[in-house]
C-alpha cells in the first residue's frame, strides 16, 4: 500500500511539473520561473540591459572627463601666449614639410619624422625622445620614426632640412601642408605612422594591396613579396629560362619572374637546402641582405659610411655573419633604423615595415 501512495505521488509530481513547465513562465499557469527561463531569457536580456547601461554610463563620464581636460588644456594654453594660428590634431596627422618649411608645435603635442631630414630648434622649455628617453637639444637632427614630445611650458620649431614628411599629434602650426588620404585600404589611416610609406610605395605600383581595400600593413612580409617589389624597382626587366629553385617552379604564382631575375643577378641565392621558400617571412637580416646586393646590382655603393649607427644597437652580436657587412651598410645610410630600440635580426618584418625601408632607400640612395 505504501509503494502504492508513494507511486501515485510521484506520478503527480511529473503531471505537474510537465504541466507547469508547458506553460508560459511567470504566468498563472506556472507561478515558478523555470531554470530554461532564467538562463535562456531573463539573463540574457539583463546582461543585454546592464551592458548598454554601464556603456552610456561611462561613455558619458568619459566625454565629460575629455571636454574637462580640453577646457583645462586650451586654458593652460592660452595663459602661455593663446592658440591663435594653431591647429588640433587629435590623431597623428600627416604633413608635408619641402625643405626650409617648419611645424611649431607646443606643449603636450608631439612630432614623428617620417621621411627626409628635419631638425629641431627649442624656443623655450624640454622636448623629450620619448622613443629613447632622452632631452632633445636644440638644433638636433631628427631620426626618422621616433617621437618628440614638447614636455611643460615648452613651444619647439621643427624644421625640414631636405623634403619631409611628418606626423603630428596636438596642437600645431606649419608653413607645410596637411596630407589627405588617397588611399583605398580600409586598414591604412592618415593618422598611421605608416601612412605616407604605404602611400609612396603604392604610388609608385611597387606594392600592391591583399585586396582591393586591405594593405594588410601589420602581415609579416615574405620572401616572395621583397623580390617581387625589388623587381619592380628595376623596372619589372624580362626573364628567361626556368627557375633554378623546385619550390619557385610554379609559372602562375606572382613572384615566379621576380625569383629568377633575383637569382641570375646574384640578389638572392636560396636556402642550403637548394630552395627559396618564397611563403617564408623574410627576417630583417635576410632584407638588409638582399636589398643590400641589389644596390649593389643597381651601380649604388654598399661601403658602410661608419658604424656608429651599428655599434649602437646592443644585440648587433646577434647578427648572423652573411648579413653583418649589409646591416652596417642599411643602418648607416639611414634604411634600417631598429625597433623598439634593437636591430632584431631574426624577428620578422612587416609589410608596413618594409615599406618604411623601401622608402628610405628609394629617397636616401636612389634619390627618387
């Protein structure tokens, strides 16, 4: 009899539950919120409400905090002498500076050379190298791709000593002009310490996109993508013959005709193990190389000017010996200036990079 009851019970139990749970959740048919809800619906959706309401929160107070900090910024700007002729640029902006044209900047702006050659005169206050630390002295040359930061009560007269291109961050005024973007990749912006590189490489059809929007400027550069620019360089000259390399053998693929000149001028010799590896990510030695023996191909001298440069770089002990000569030779003439610091000759480089280096080559030994 007790088997019975307990039986029954059960079962009623079940009728309920299915009943209930068939129900919609909340409603008098099922006064129990079920777990299904709760996980499938309501959390969801309260998820969904606290997210956009933590968003209009703090994208408010950090507008608010923005327009406190500007107001308080103009203000302290003004007391030094006032904003009138300057410019904001709220994103590294791209000028173009002919030689003897100049950018003054002022204090919190910051100024990035690009391309060419440019010095700077401290009209008052501390500009900062704030890629290496370090005060910079008026009437100091510029490196390229380094940052100059105009520090406290600080106004600063950059000025082009040969055709440049910079990139300024803040408050500005130039004799030179502000660069618009031509350029149909989604991924390049004007405010992009690469932008004027790309923008020269492409102007010059010796780079093109990975898409008819991308440039993919991040994408480590391979083996077959640098011959193929240098080939380019020359002028795209006729091949013949086949290439000498089994994994360079496909004629479809676009650095076929480009492997084989390289290879018959003695611009790039291949793997030990007979190969060329043309998908390979060229490491910034083997670029130093090879671009190396192309100026040399080309009729330009690869005698290193001095290894100041060089001998500045605290892991050049690392440079493998086939491309020590070349490395002297990119880092002296100004085509290879290190990153973050270092010469990184096994790290990779990217296509933005390369487009930096083929750049300074072009202007700094071609003179194009």
């Amino acid at each position: 009899m007790k088997r019975f009851v307990a039986g029954a019970l059960v079962f009623m139990l079940l009728l309920f539950m299915t009943t209930a749970y068939g129900a919609a959740p909340g409603s008098s048919a099922d006064p129990l919120i079920s777990l299904s809800y709760i996980n499938n619906t309501f959390l969801p959706a309260t998820e969904s409400e606290a997210k956009t309401l933590a968003a209009n929160a703090i994208g408010g107070l950090y507008d608010d905090a923005g327009k406190t900090l500007k107001s308080a910024y103009d203000g302290y700007l003004a007391q030094l002498g006032g904003l009138s002729g300057y410019k904001l640029a709220a994103a590294f902006t791209p000028i173009s500076l002919p030689a003897g044209a100049t950018a003054t900047l002022v204090t919190g702006s910051t100024l990035m050379l690009t391309s060419g050659a440019a010095s700077v005169t401290v009209k008052s206050g501390t500009v900062i190298n704030i890629s290496t630390g370090a005060e910079v002295k008026s009437g100091a040359a510029l490196a390229l791709s380094q940052k100059y930061f105009c520090a406290e009560d600080t106004t600063a007269v950059f000025t082009a000593t040969a055709a440049a291109v910079a990139q300024v961050d803040g408050y500005y005024t130039t004799t030179g002009s502000v660069i618009a973007s031509s350029l149909p990749f989604l991924d390049v912006g004007s405010g992009d310490w690469y932008f004027s590189a790309v923008s020269y490489v492409t102007g010059k059809s010796l780079f093109t996109g990975t898409s008819q929007i991308t440039f993919s400027p991040e994408t480590s550069m391979t083996r077959g993508m640098f011959v193929t620019v240098l080939h380019r360089l020359a002028g795209k000259p006729a091949v013949s013959g086949a290439s000498v390399f089994a994994d360079a053998a496909d004629t479809t693929q676009y650095y076929y005709n480009a492997v084989i000149w390289a290879n018959a001028k003695s611009i790039v010799t291949g793997y030990s193990d007979g190969k060329f590896h043309p998908d390979d990510a060229i490491t910034r030695e083997q670029m130093a190389a090879i671009i190396c023996r192309y100026a040399a191909f080309a009729g330009y001298g690869t005698t290193p000017a001095g290894t100041g440069a060089y001998d500045g770089f605290p892991d050049k002990g690392s440079v493998s010996d086939y491309a020590a000569d070349a490395m002297k030779w990119a880092t002296g003439a100004g085509l290879i200036n290190g990153a973050d610091g270092r010469l990184a000759p096994q790290s990779t480089a990217s296509r933005a990079q390369v487009a930096q280096i083929v750049l300074n080559f072009c202007q700094k030994i071609m003179g194009l």
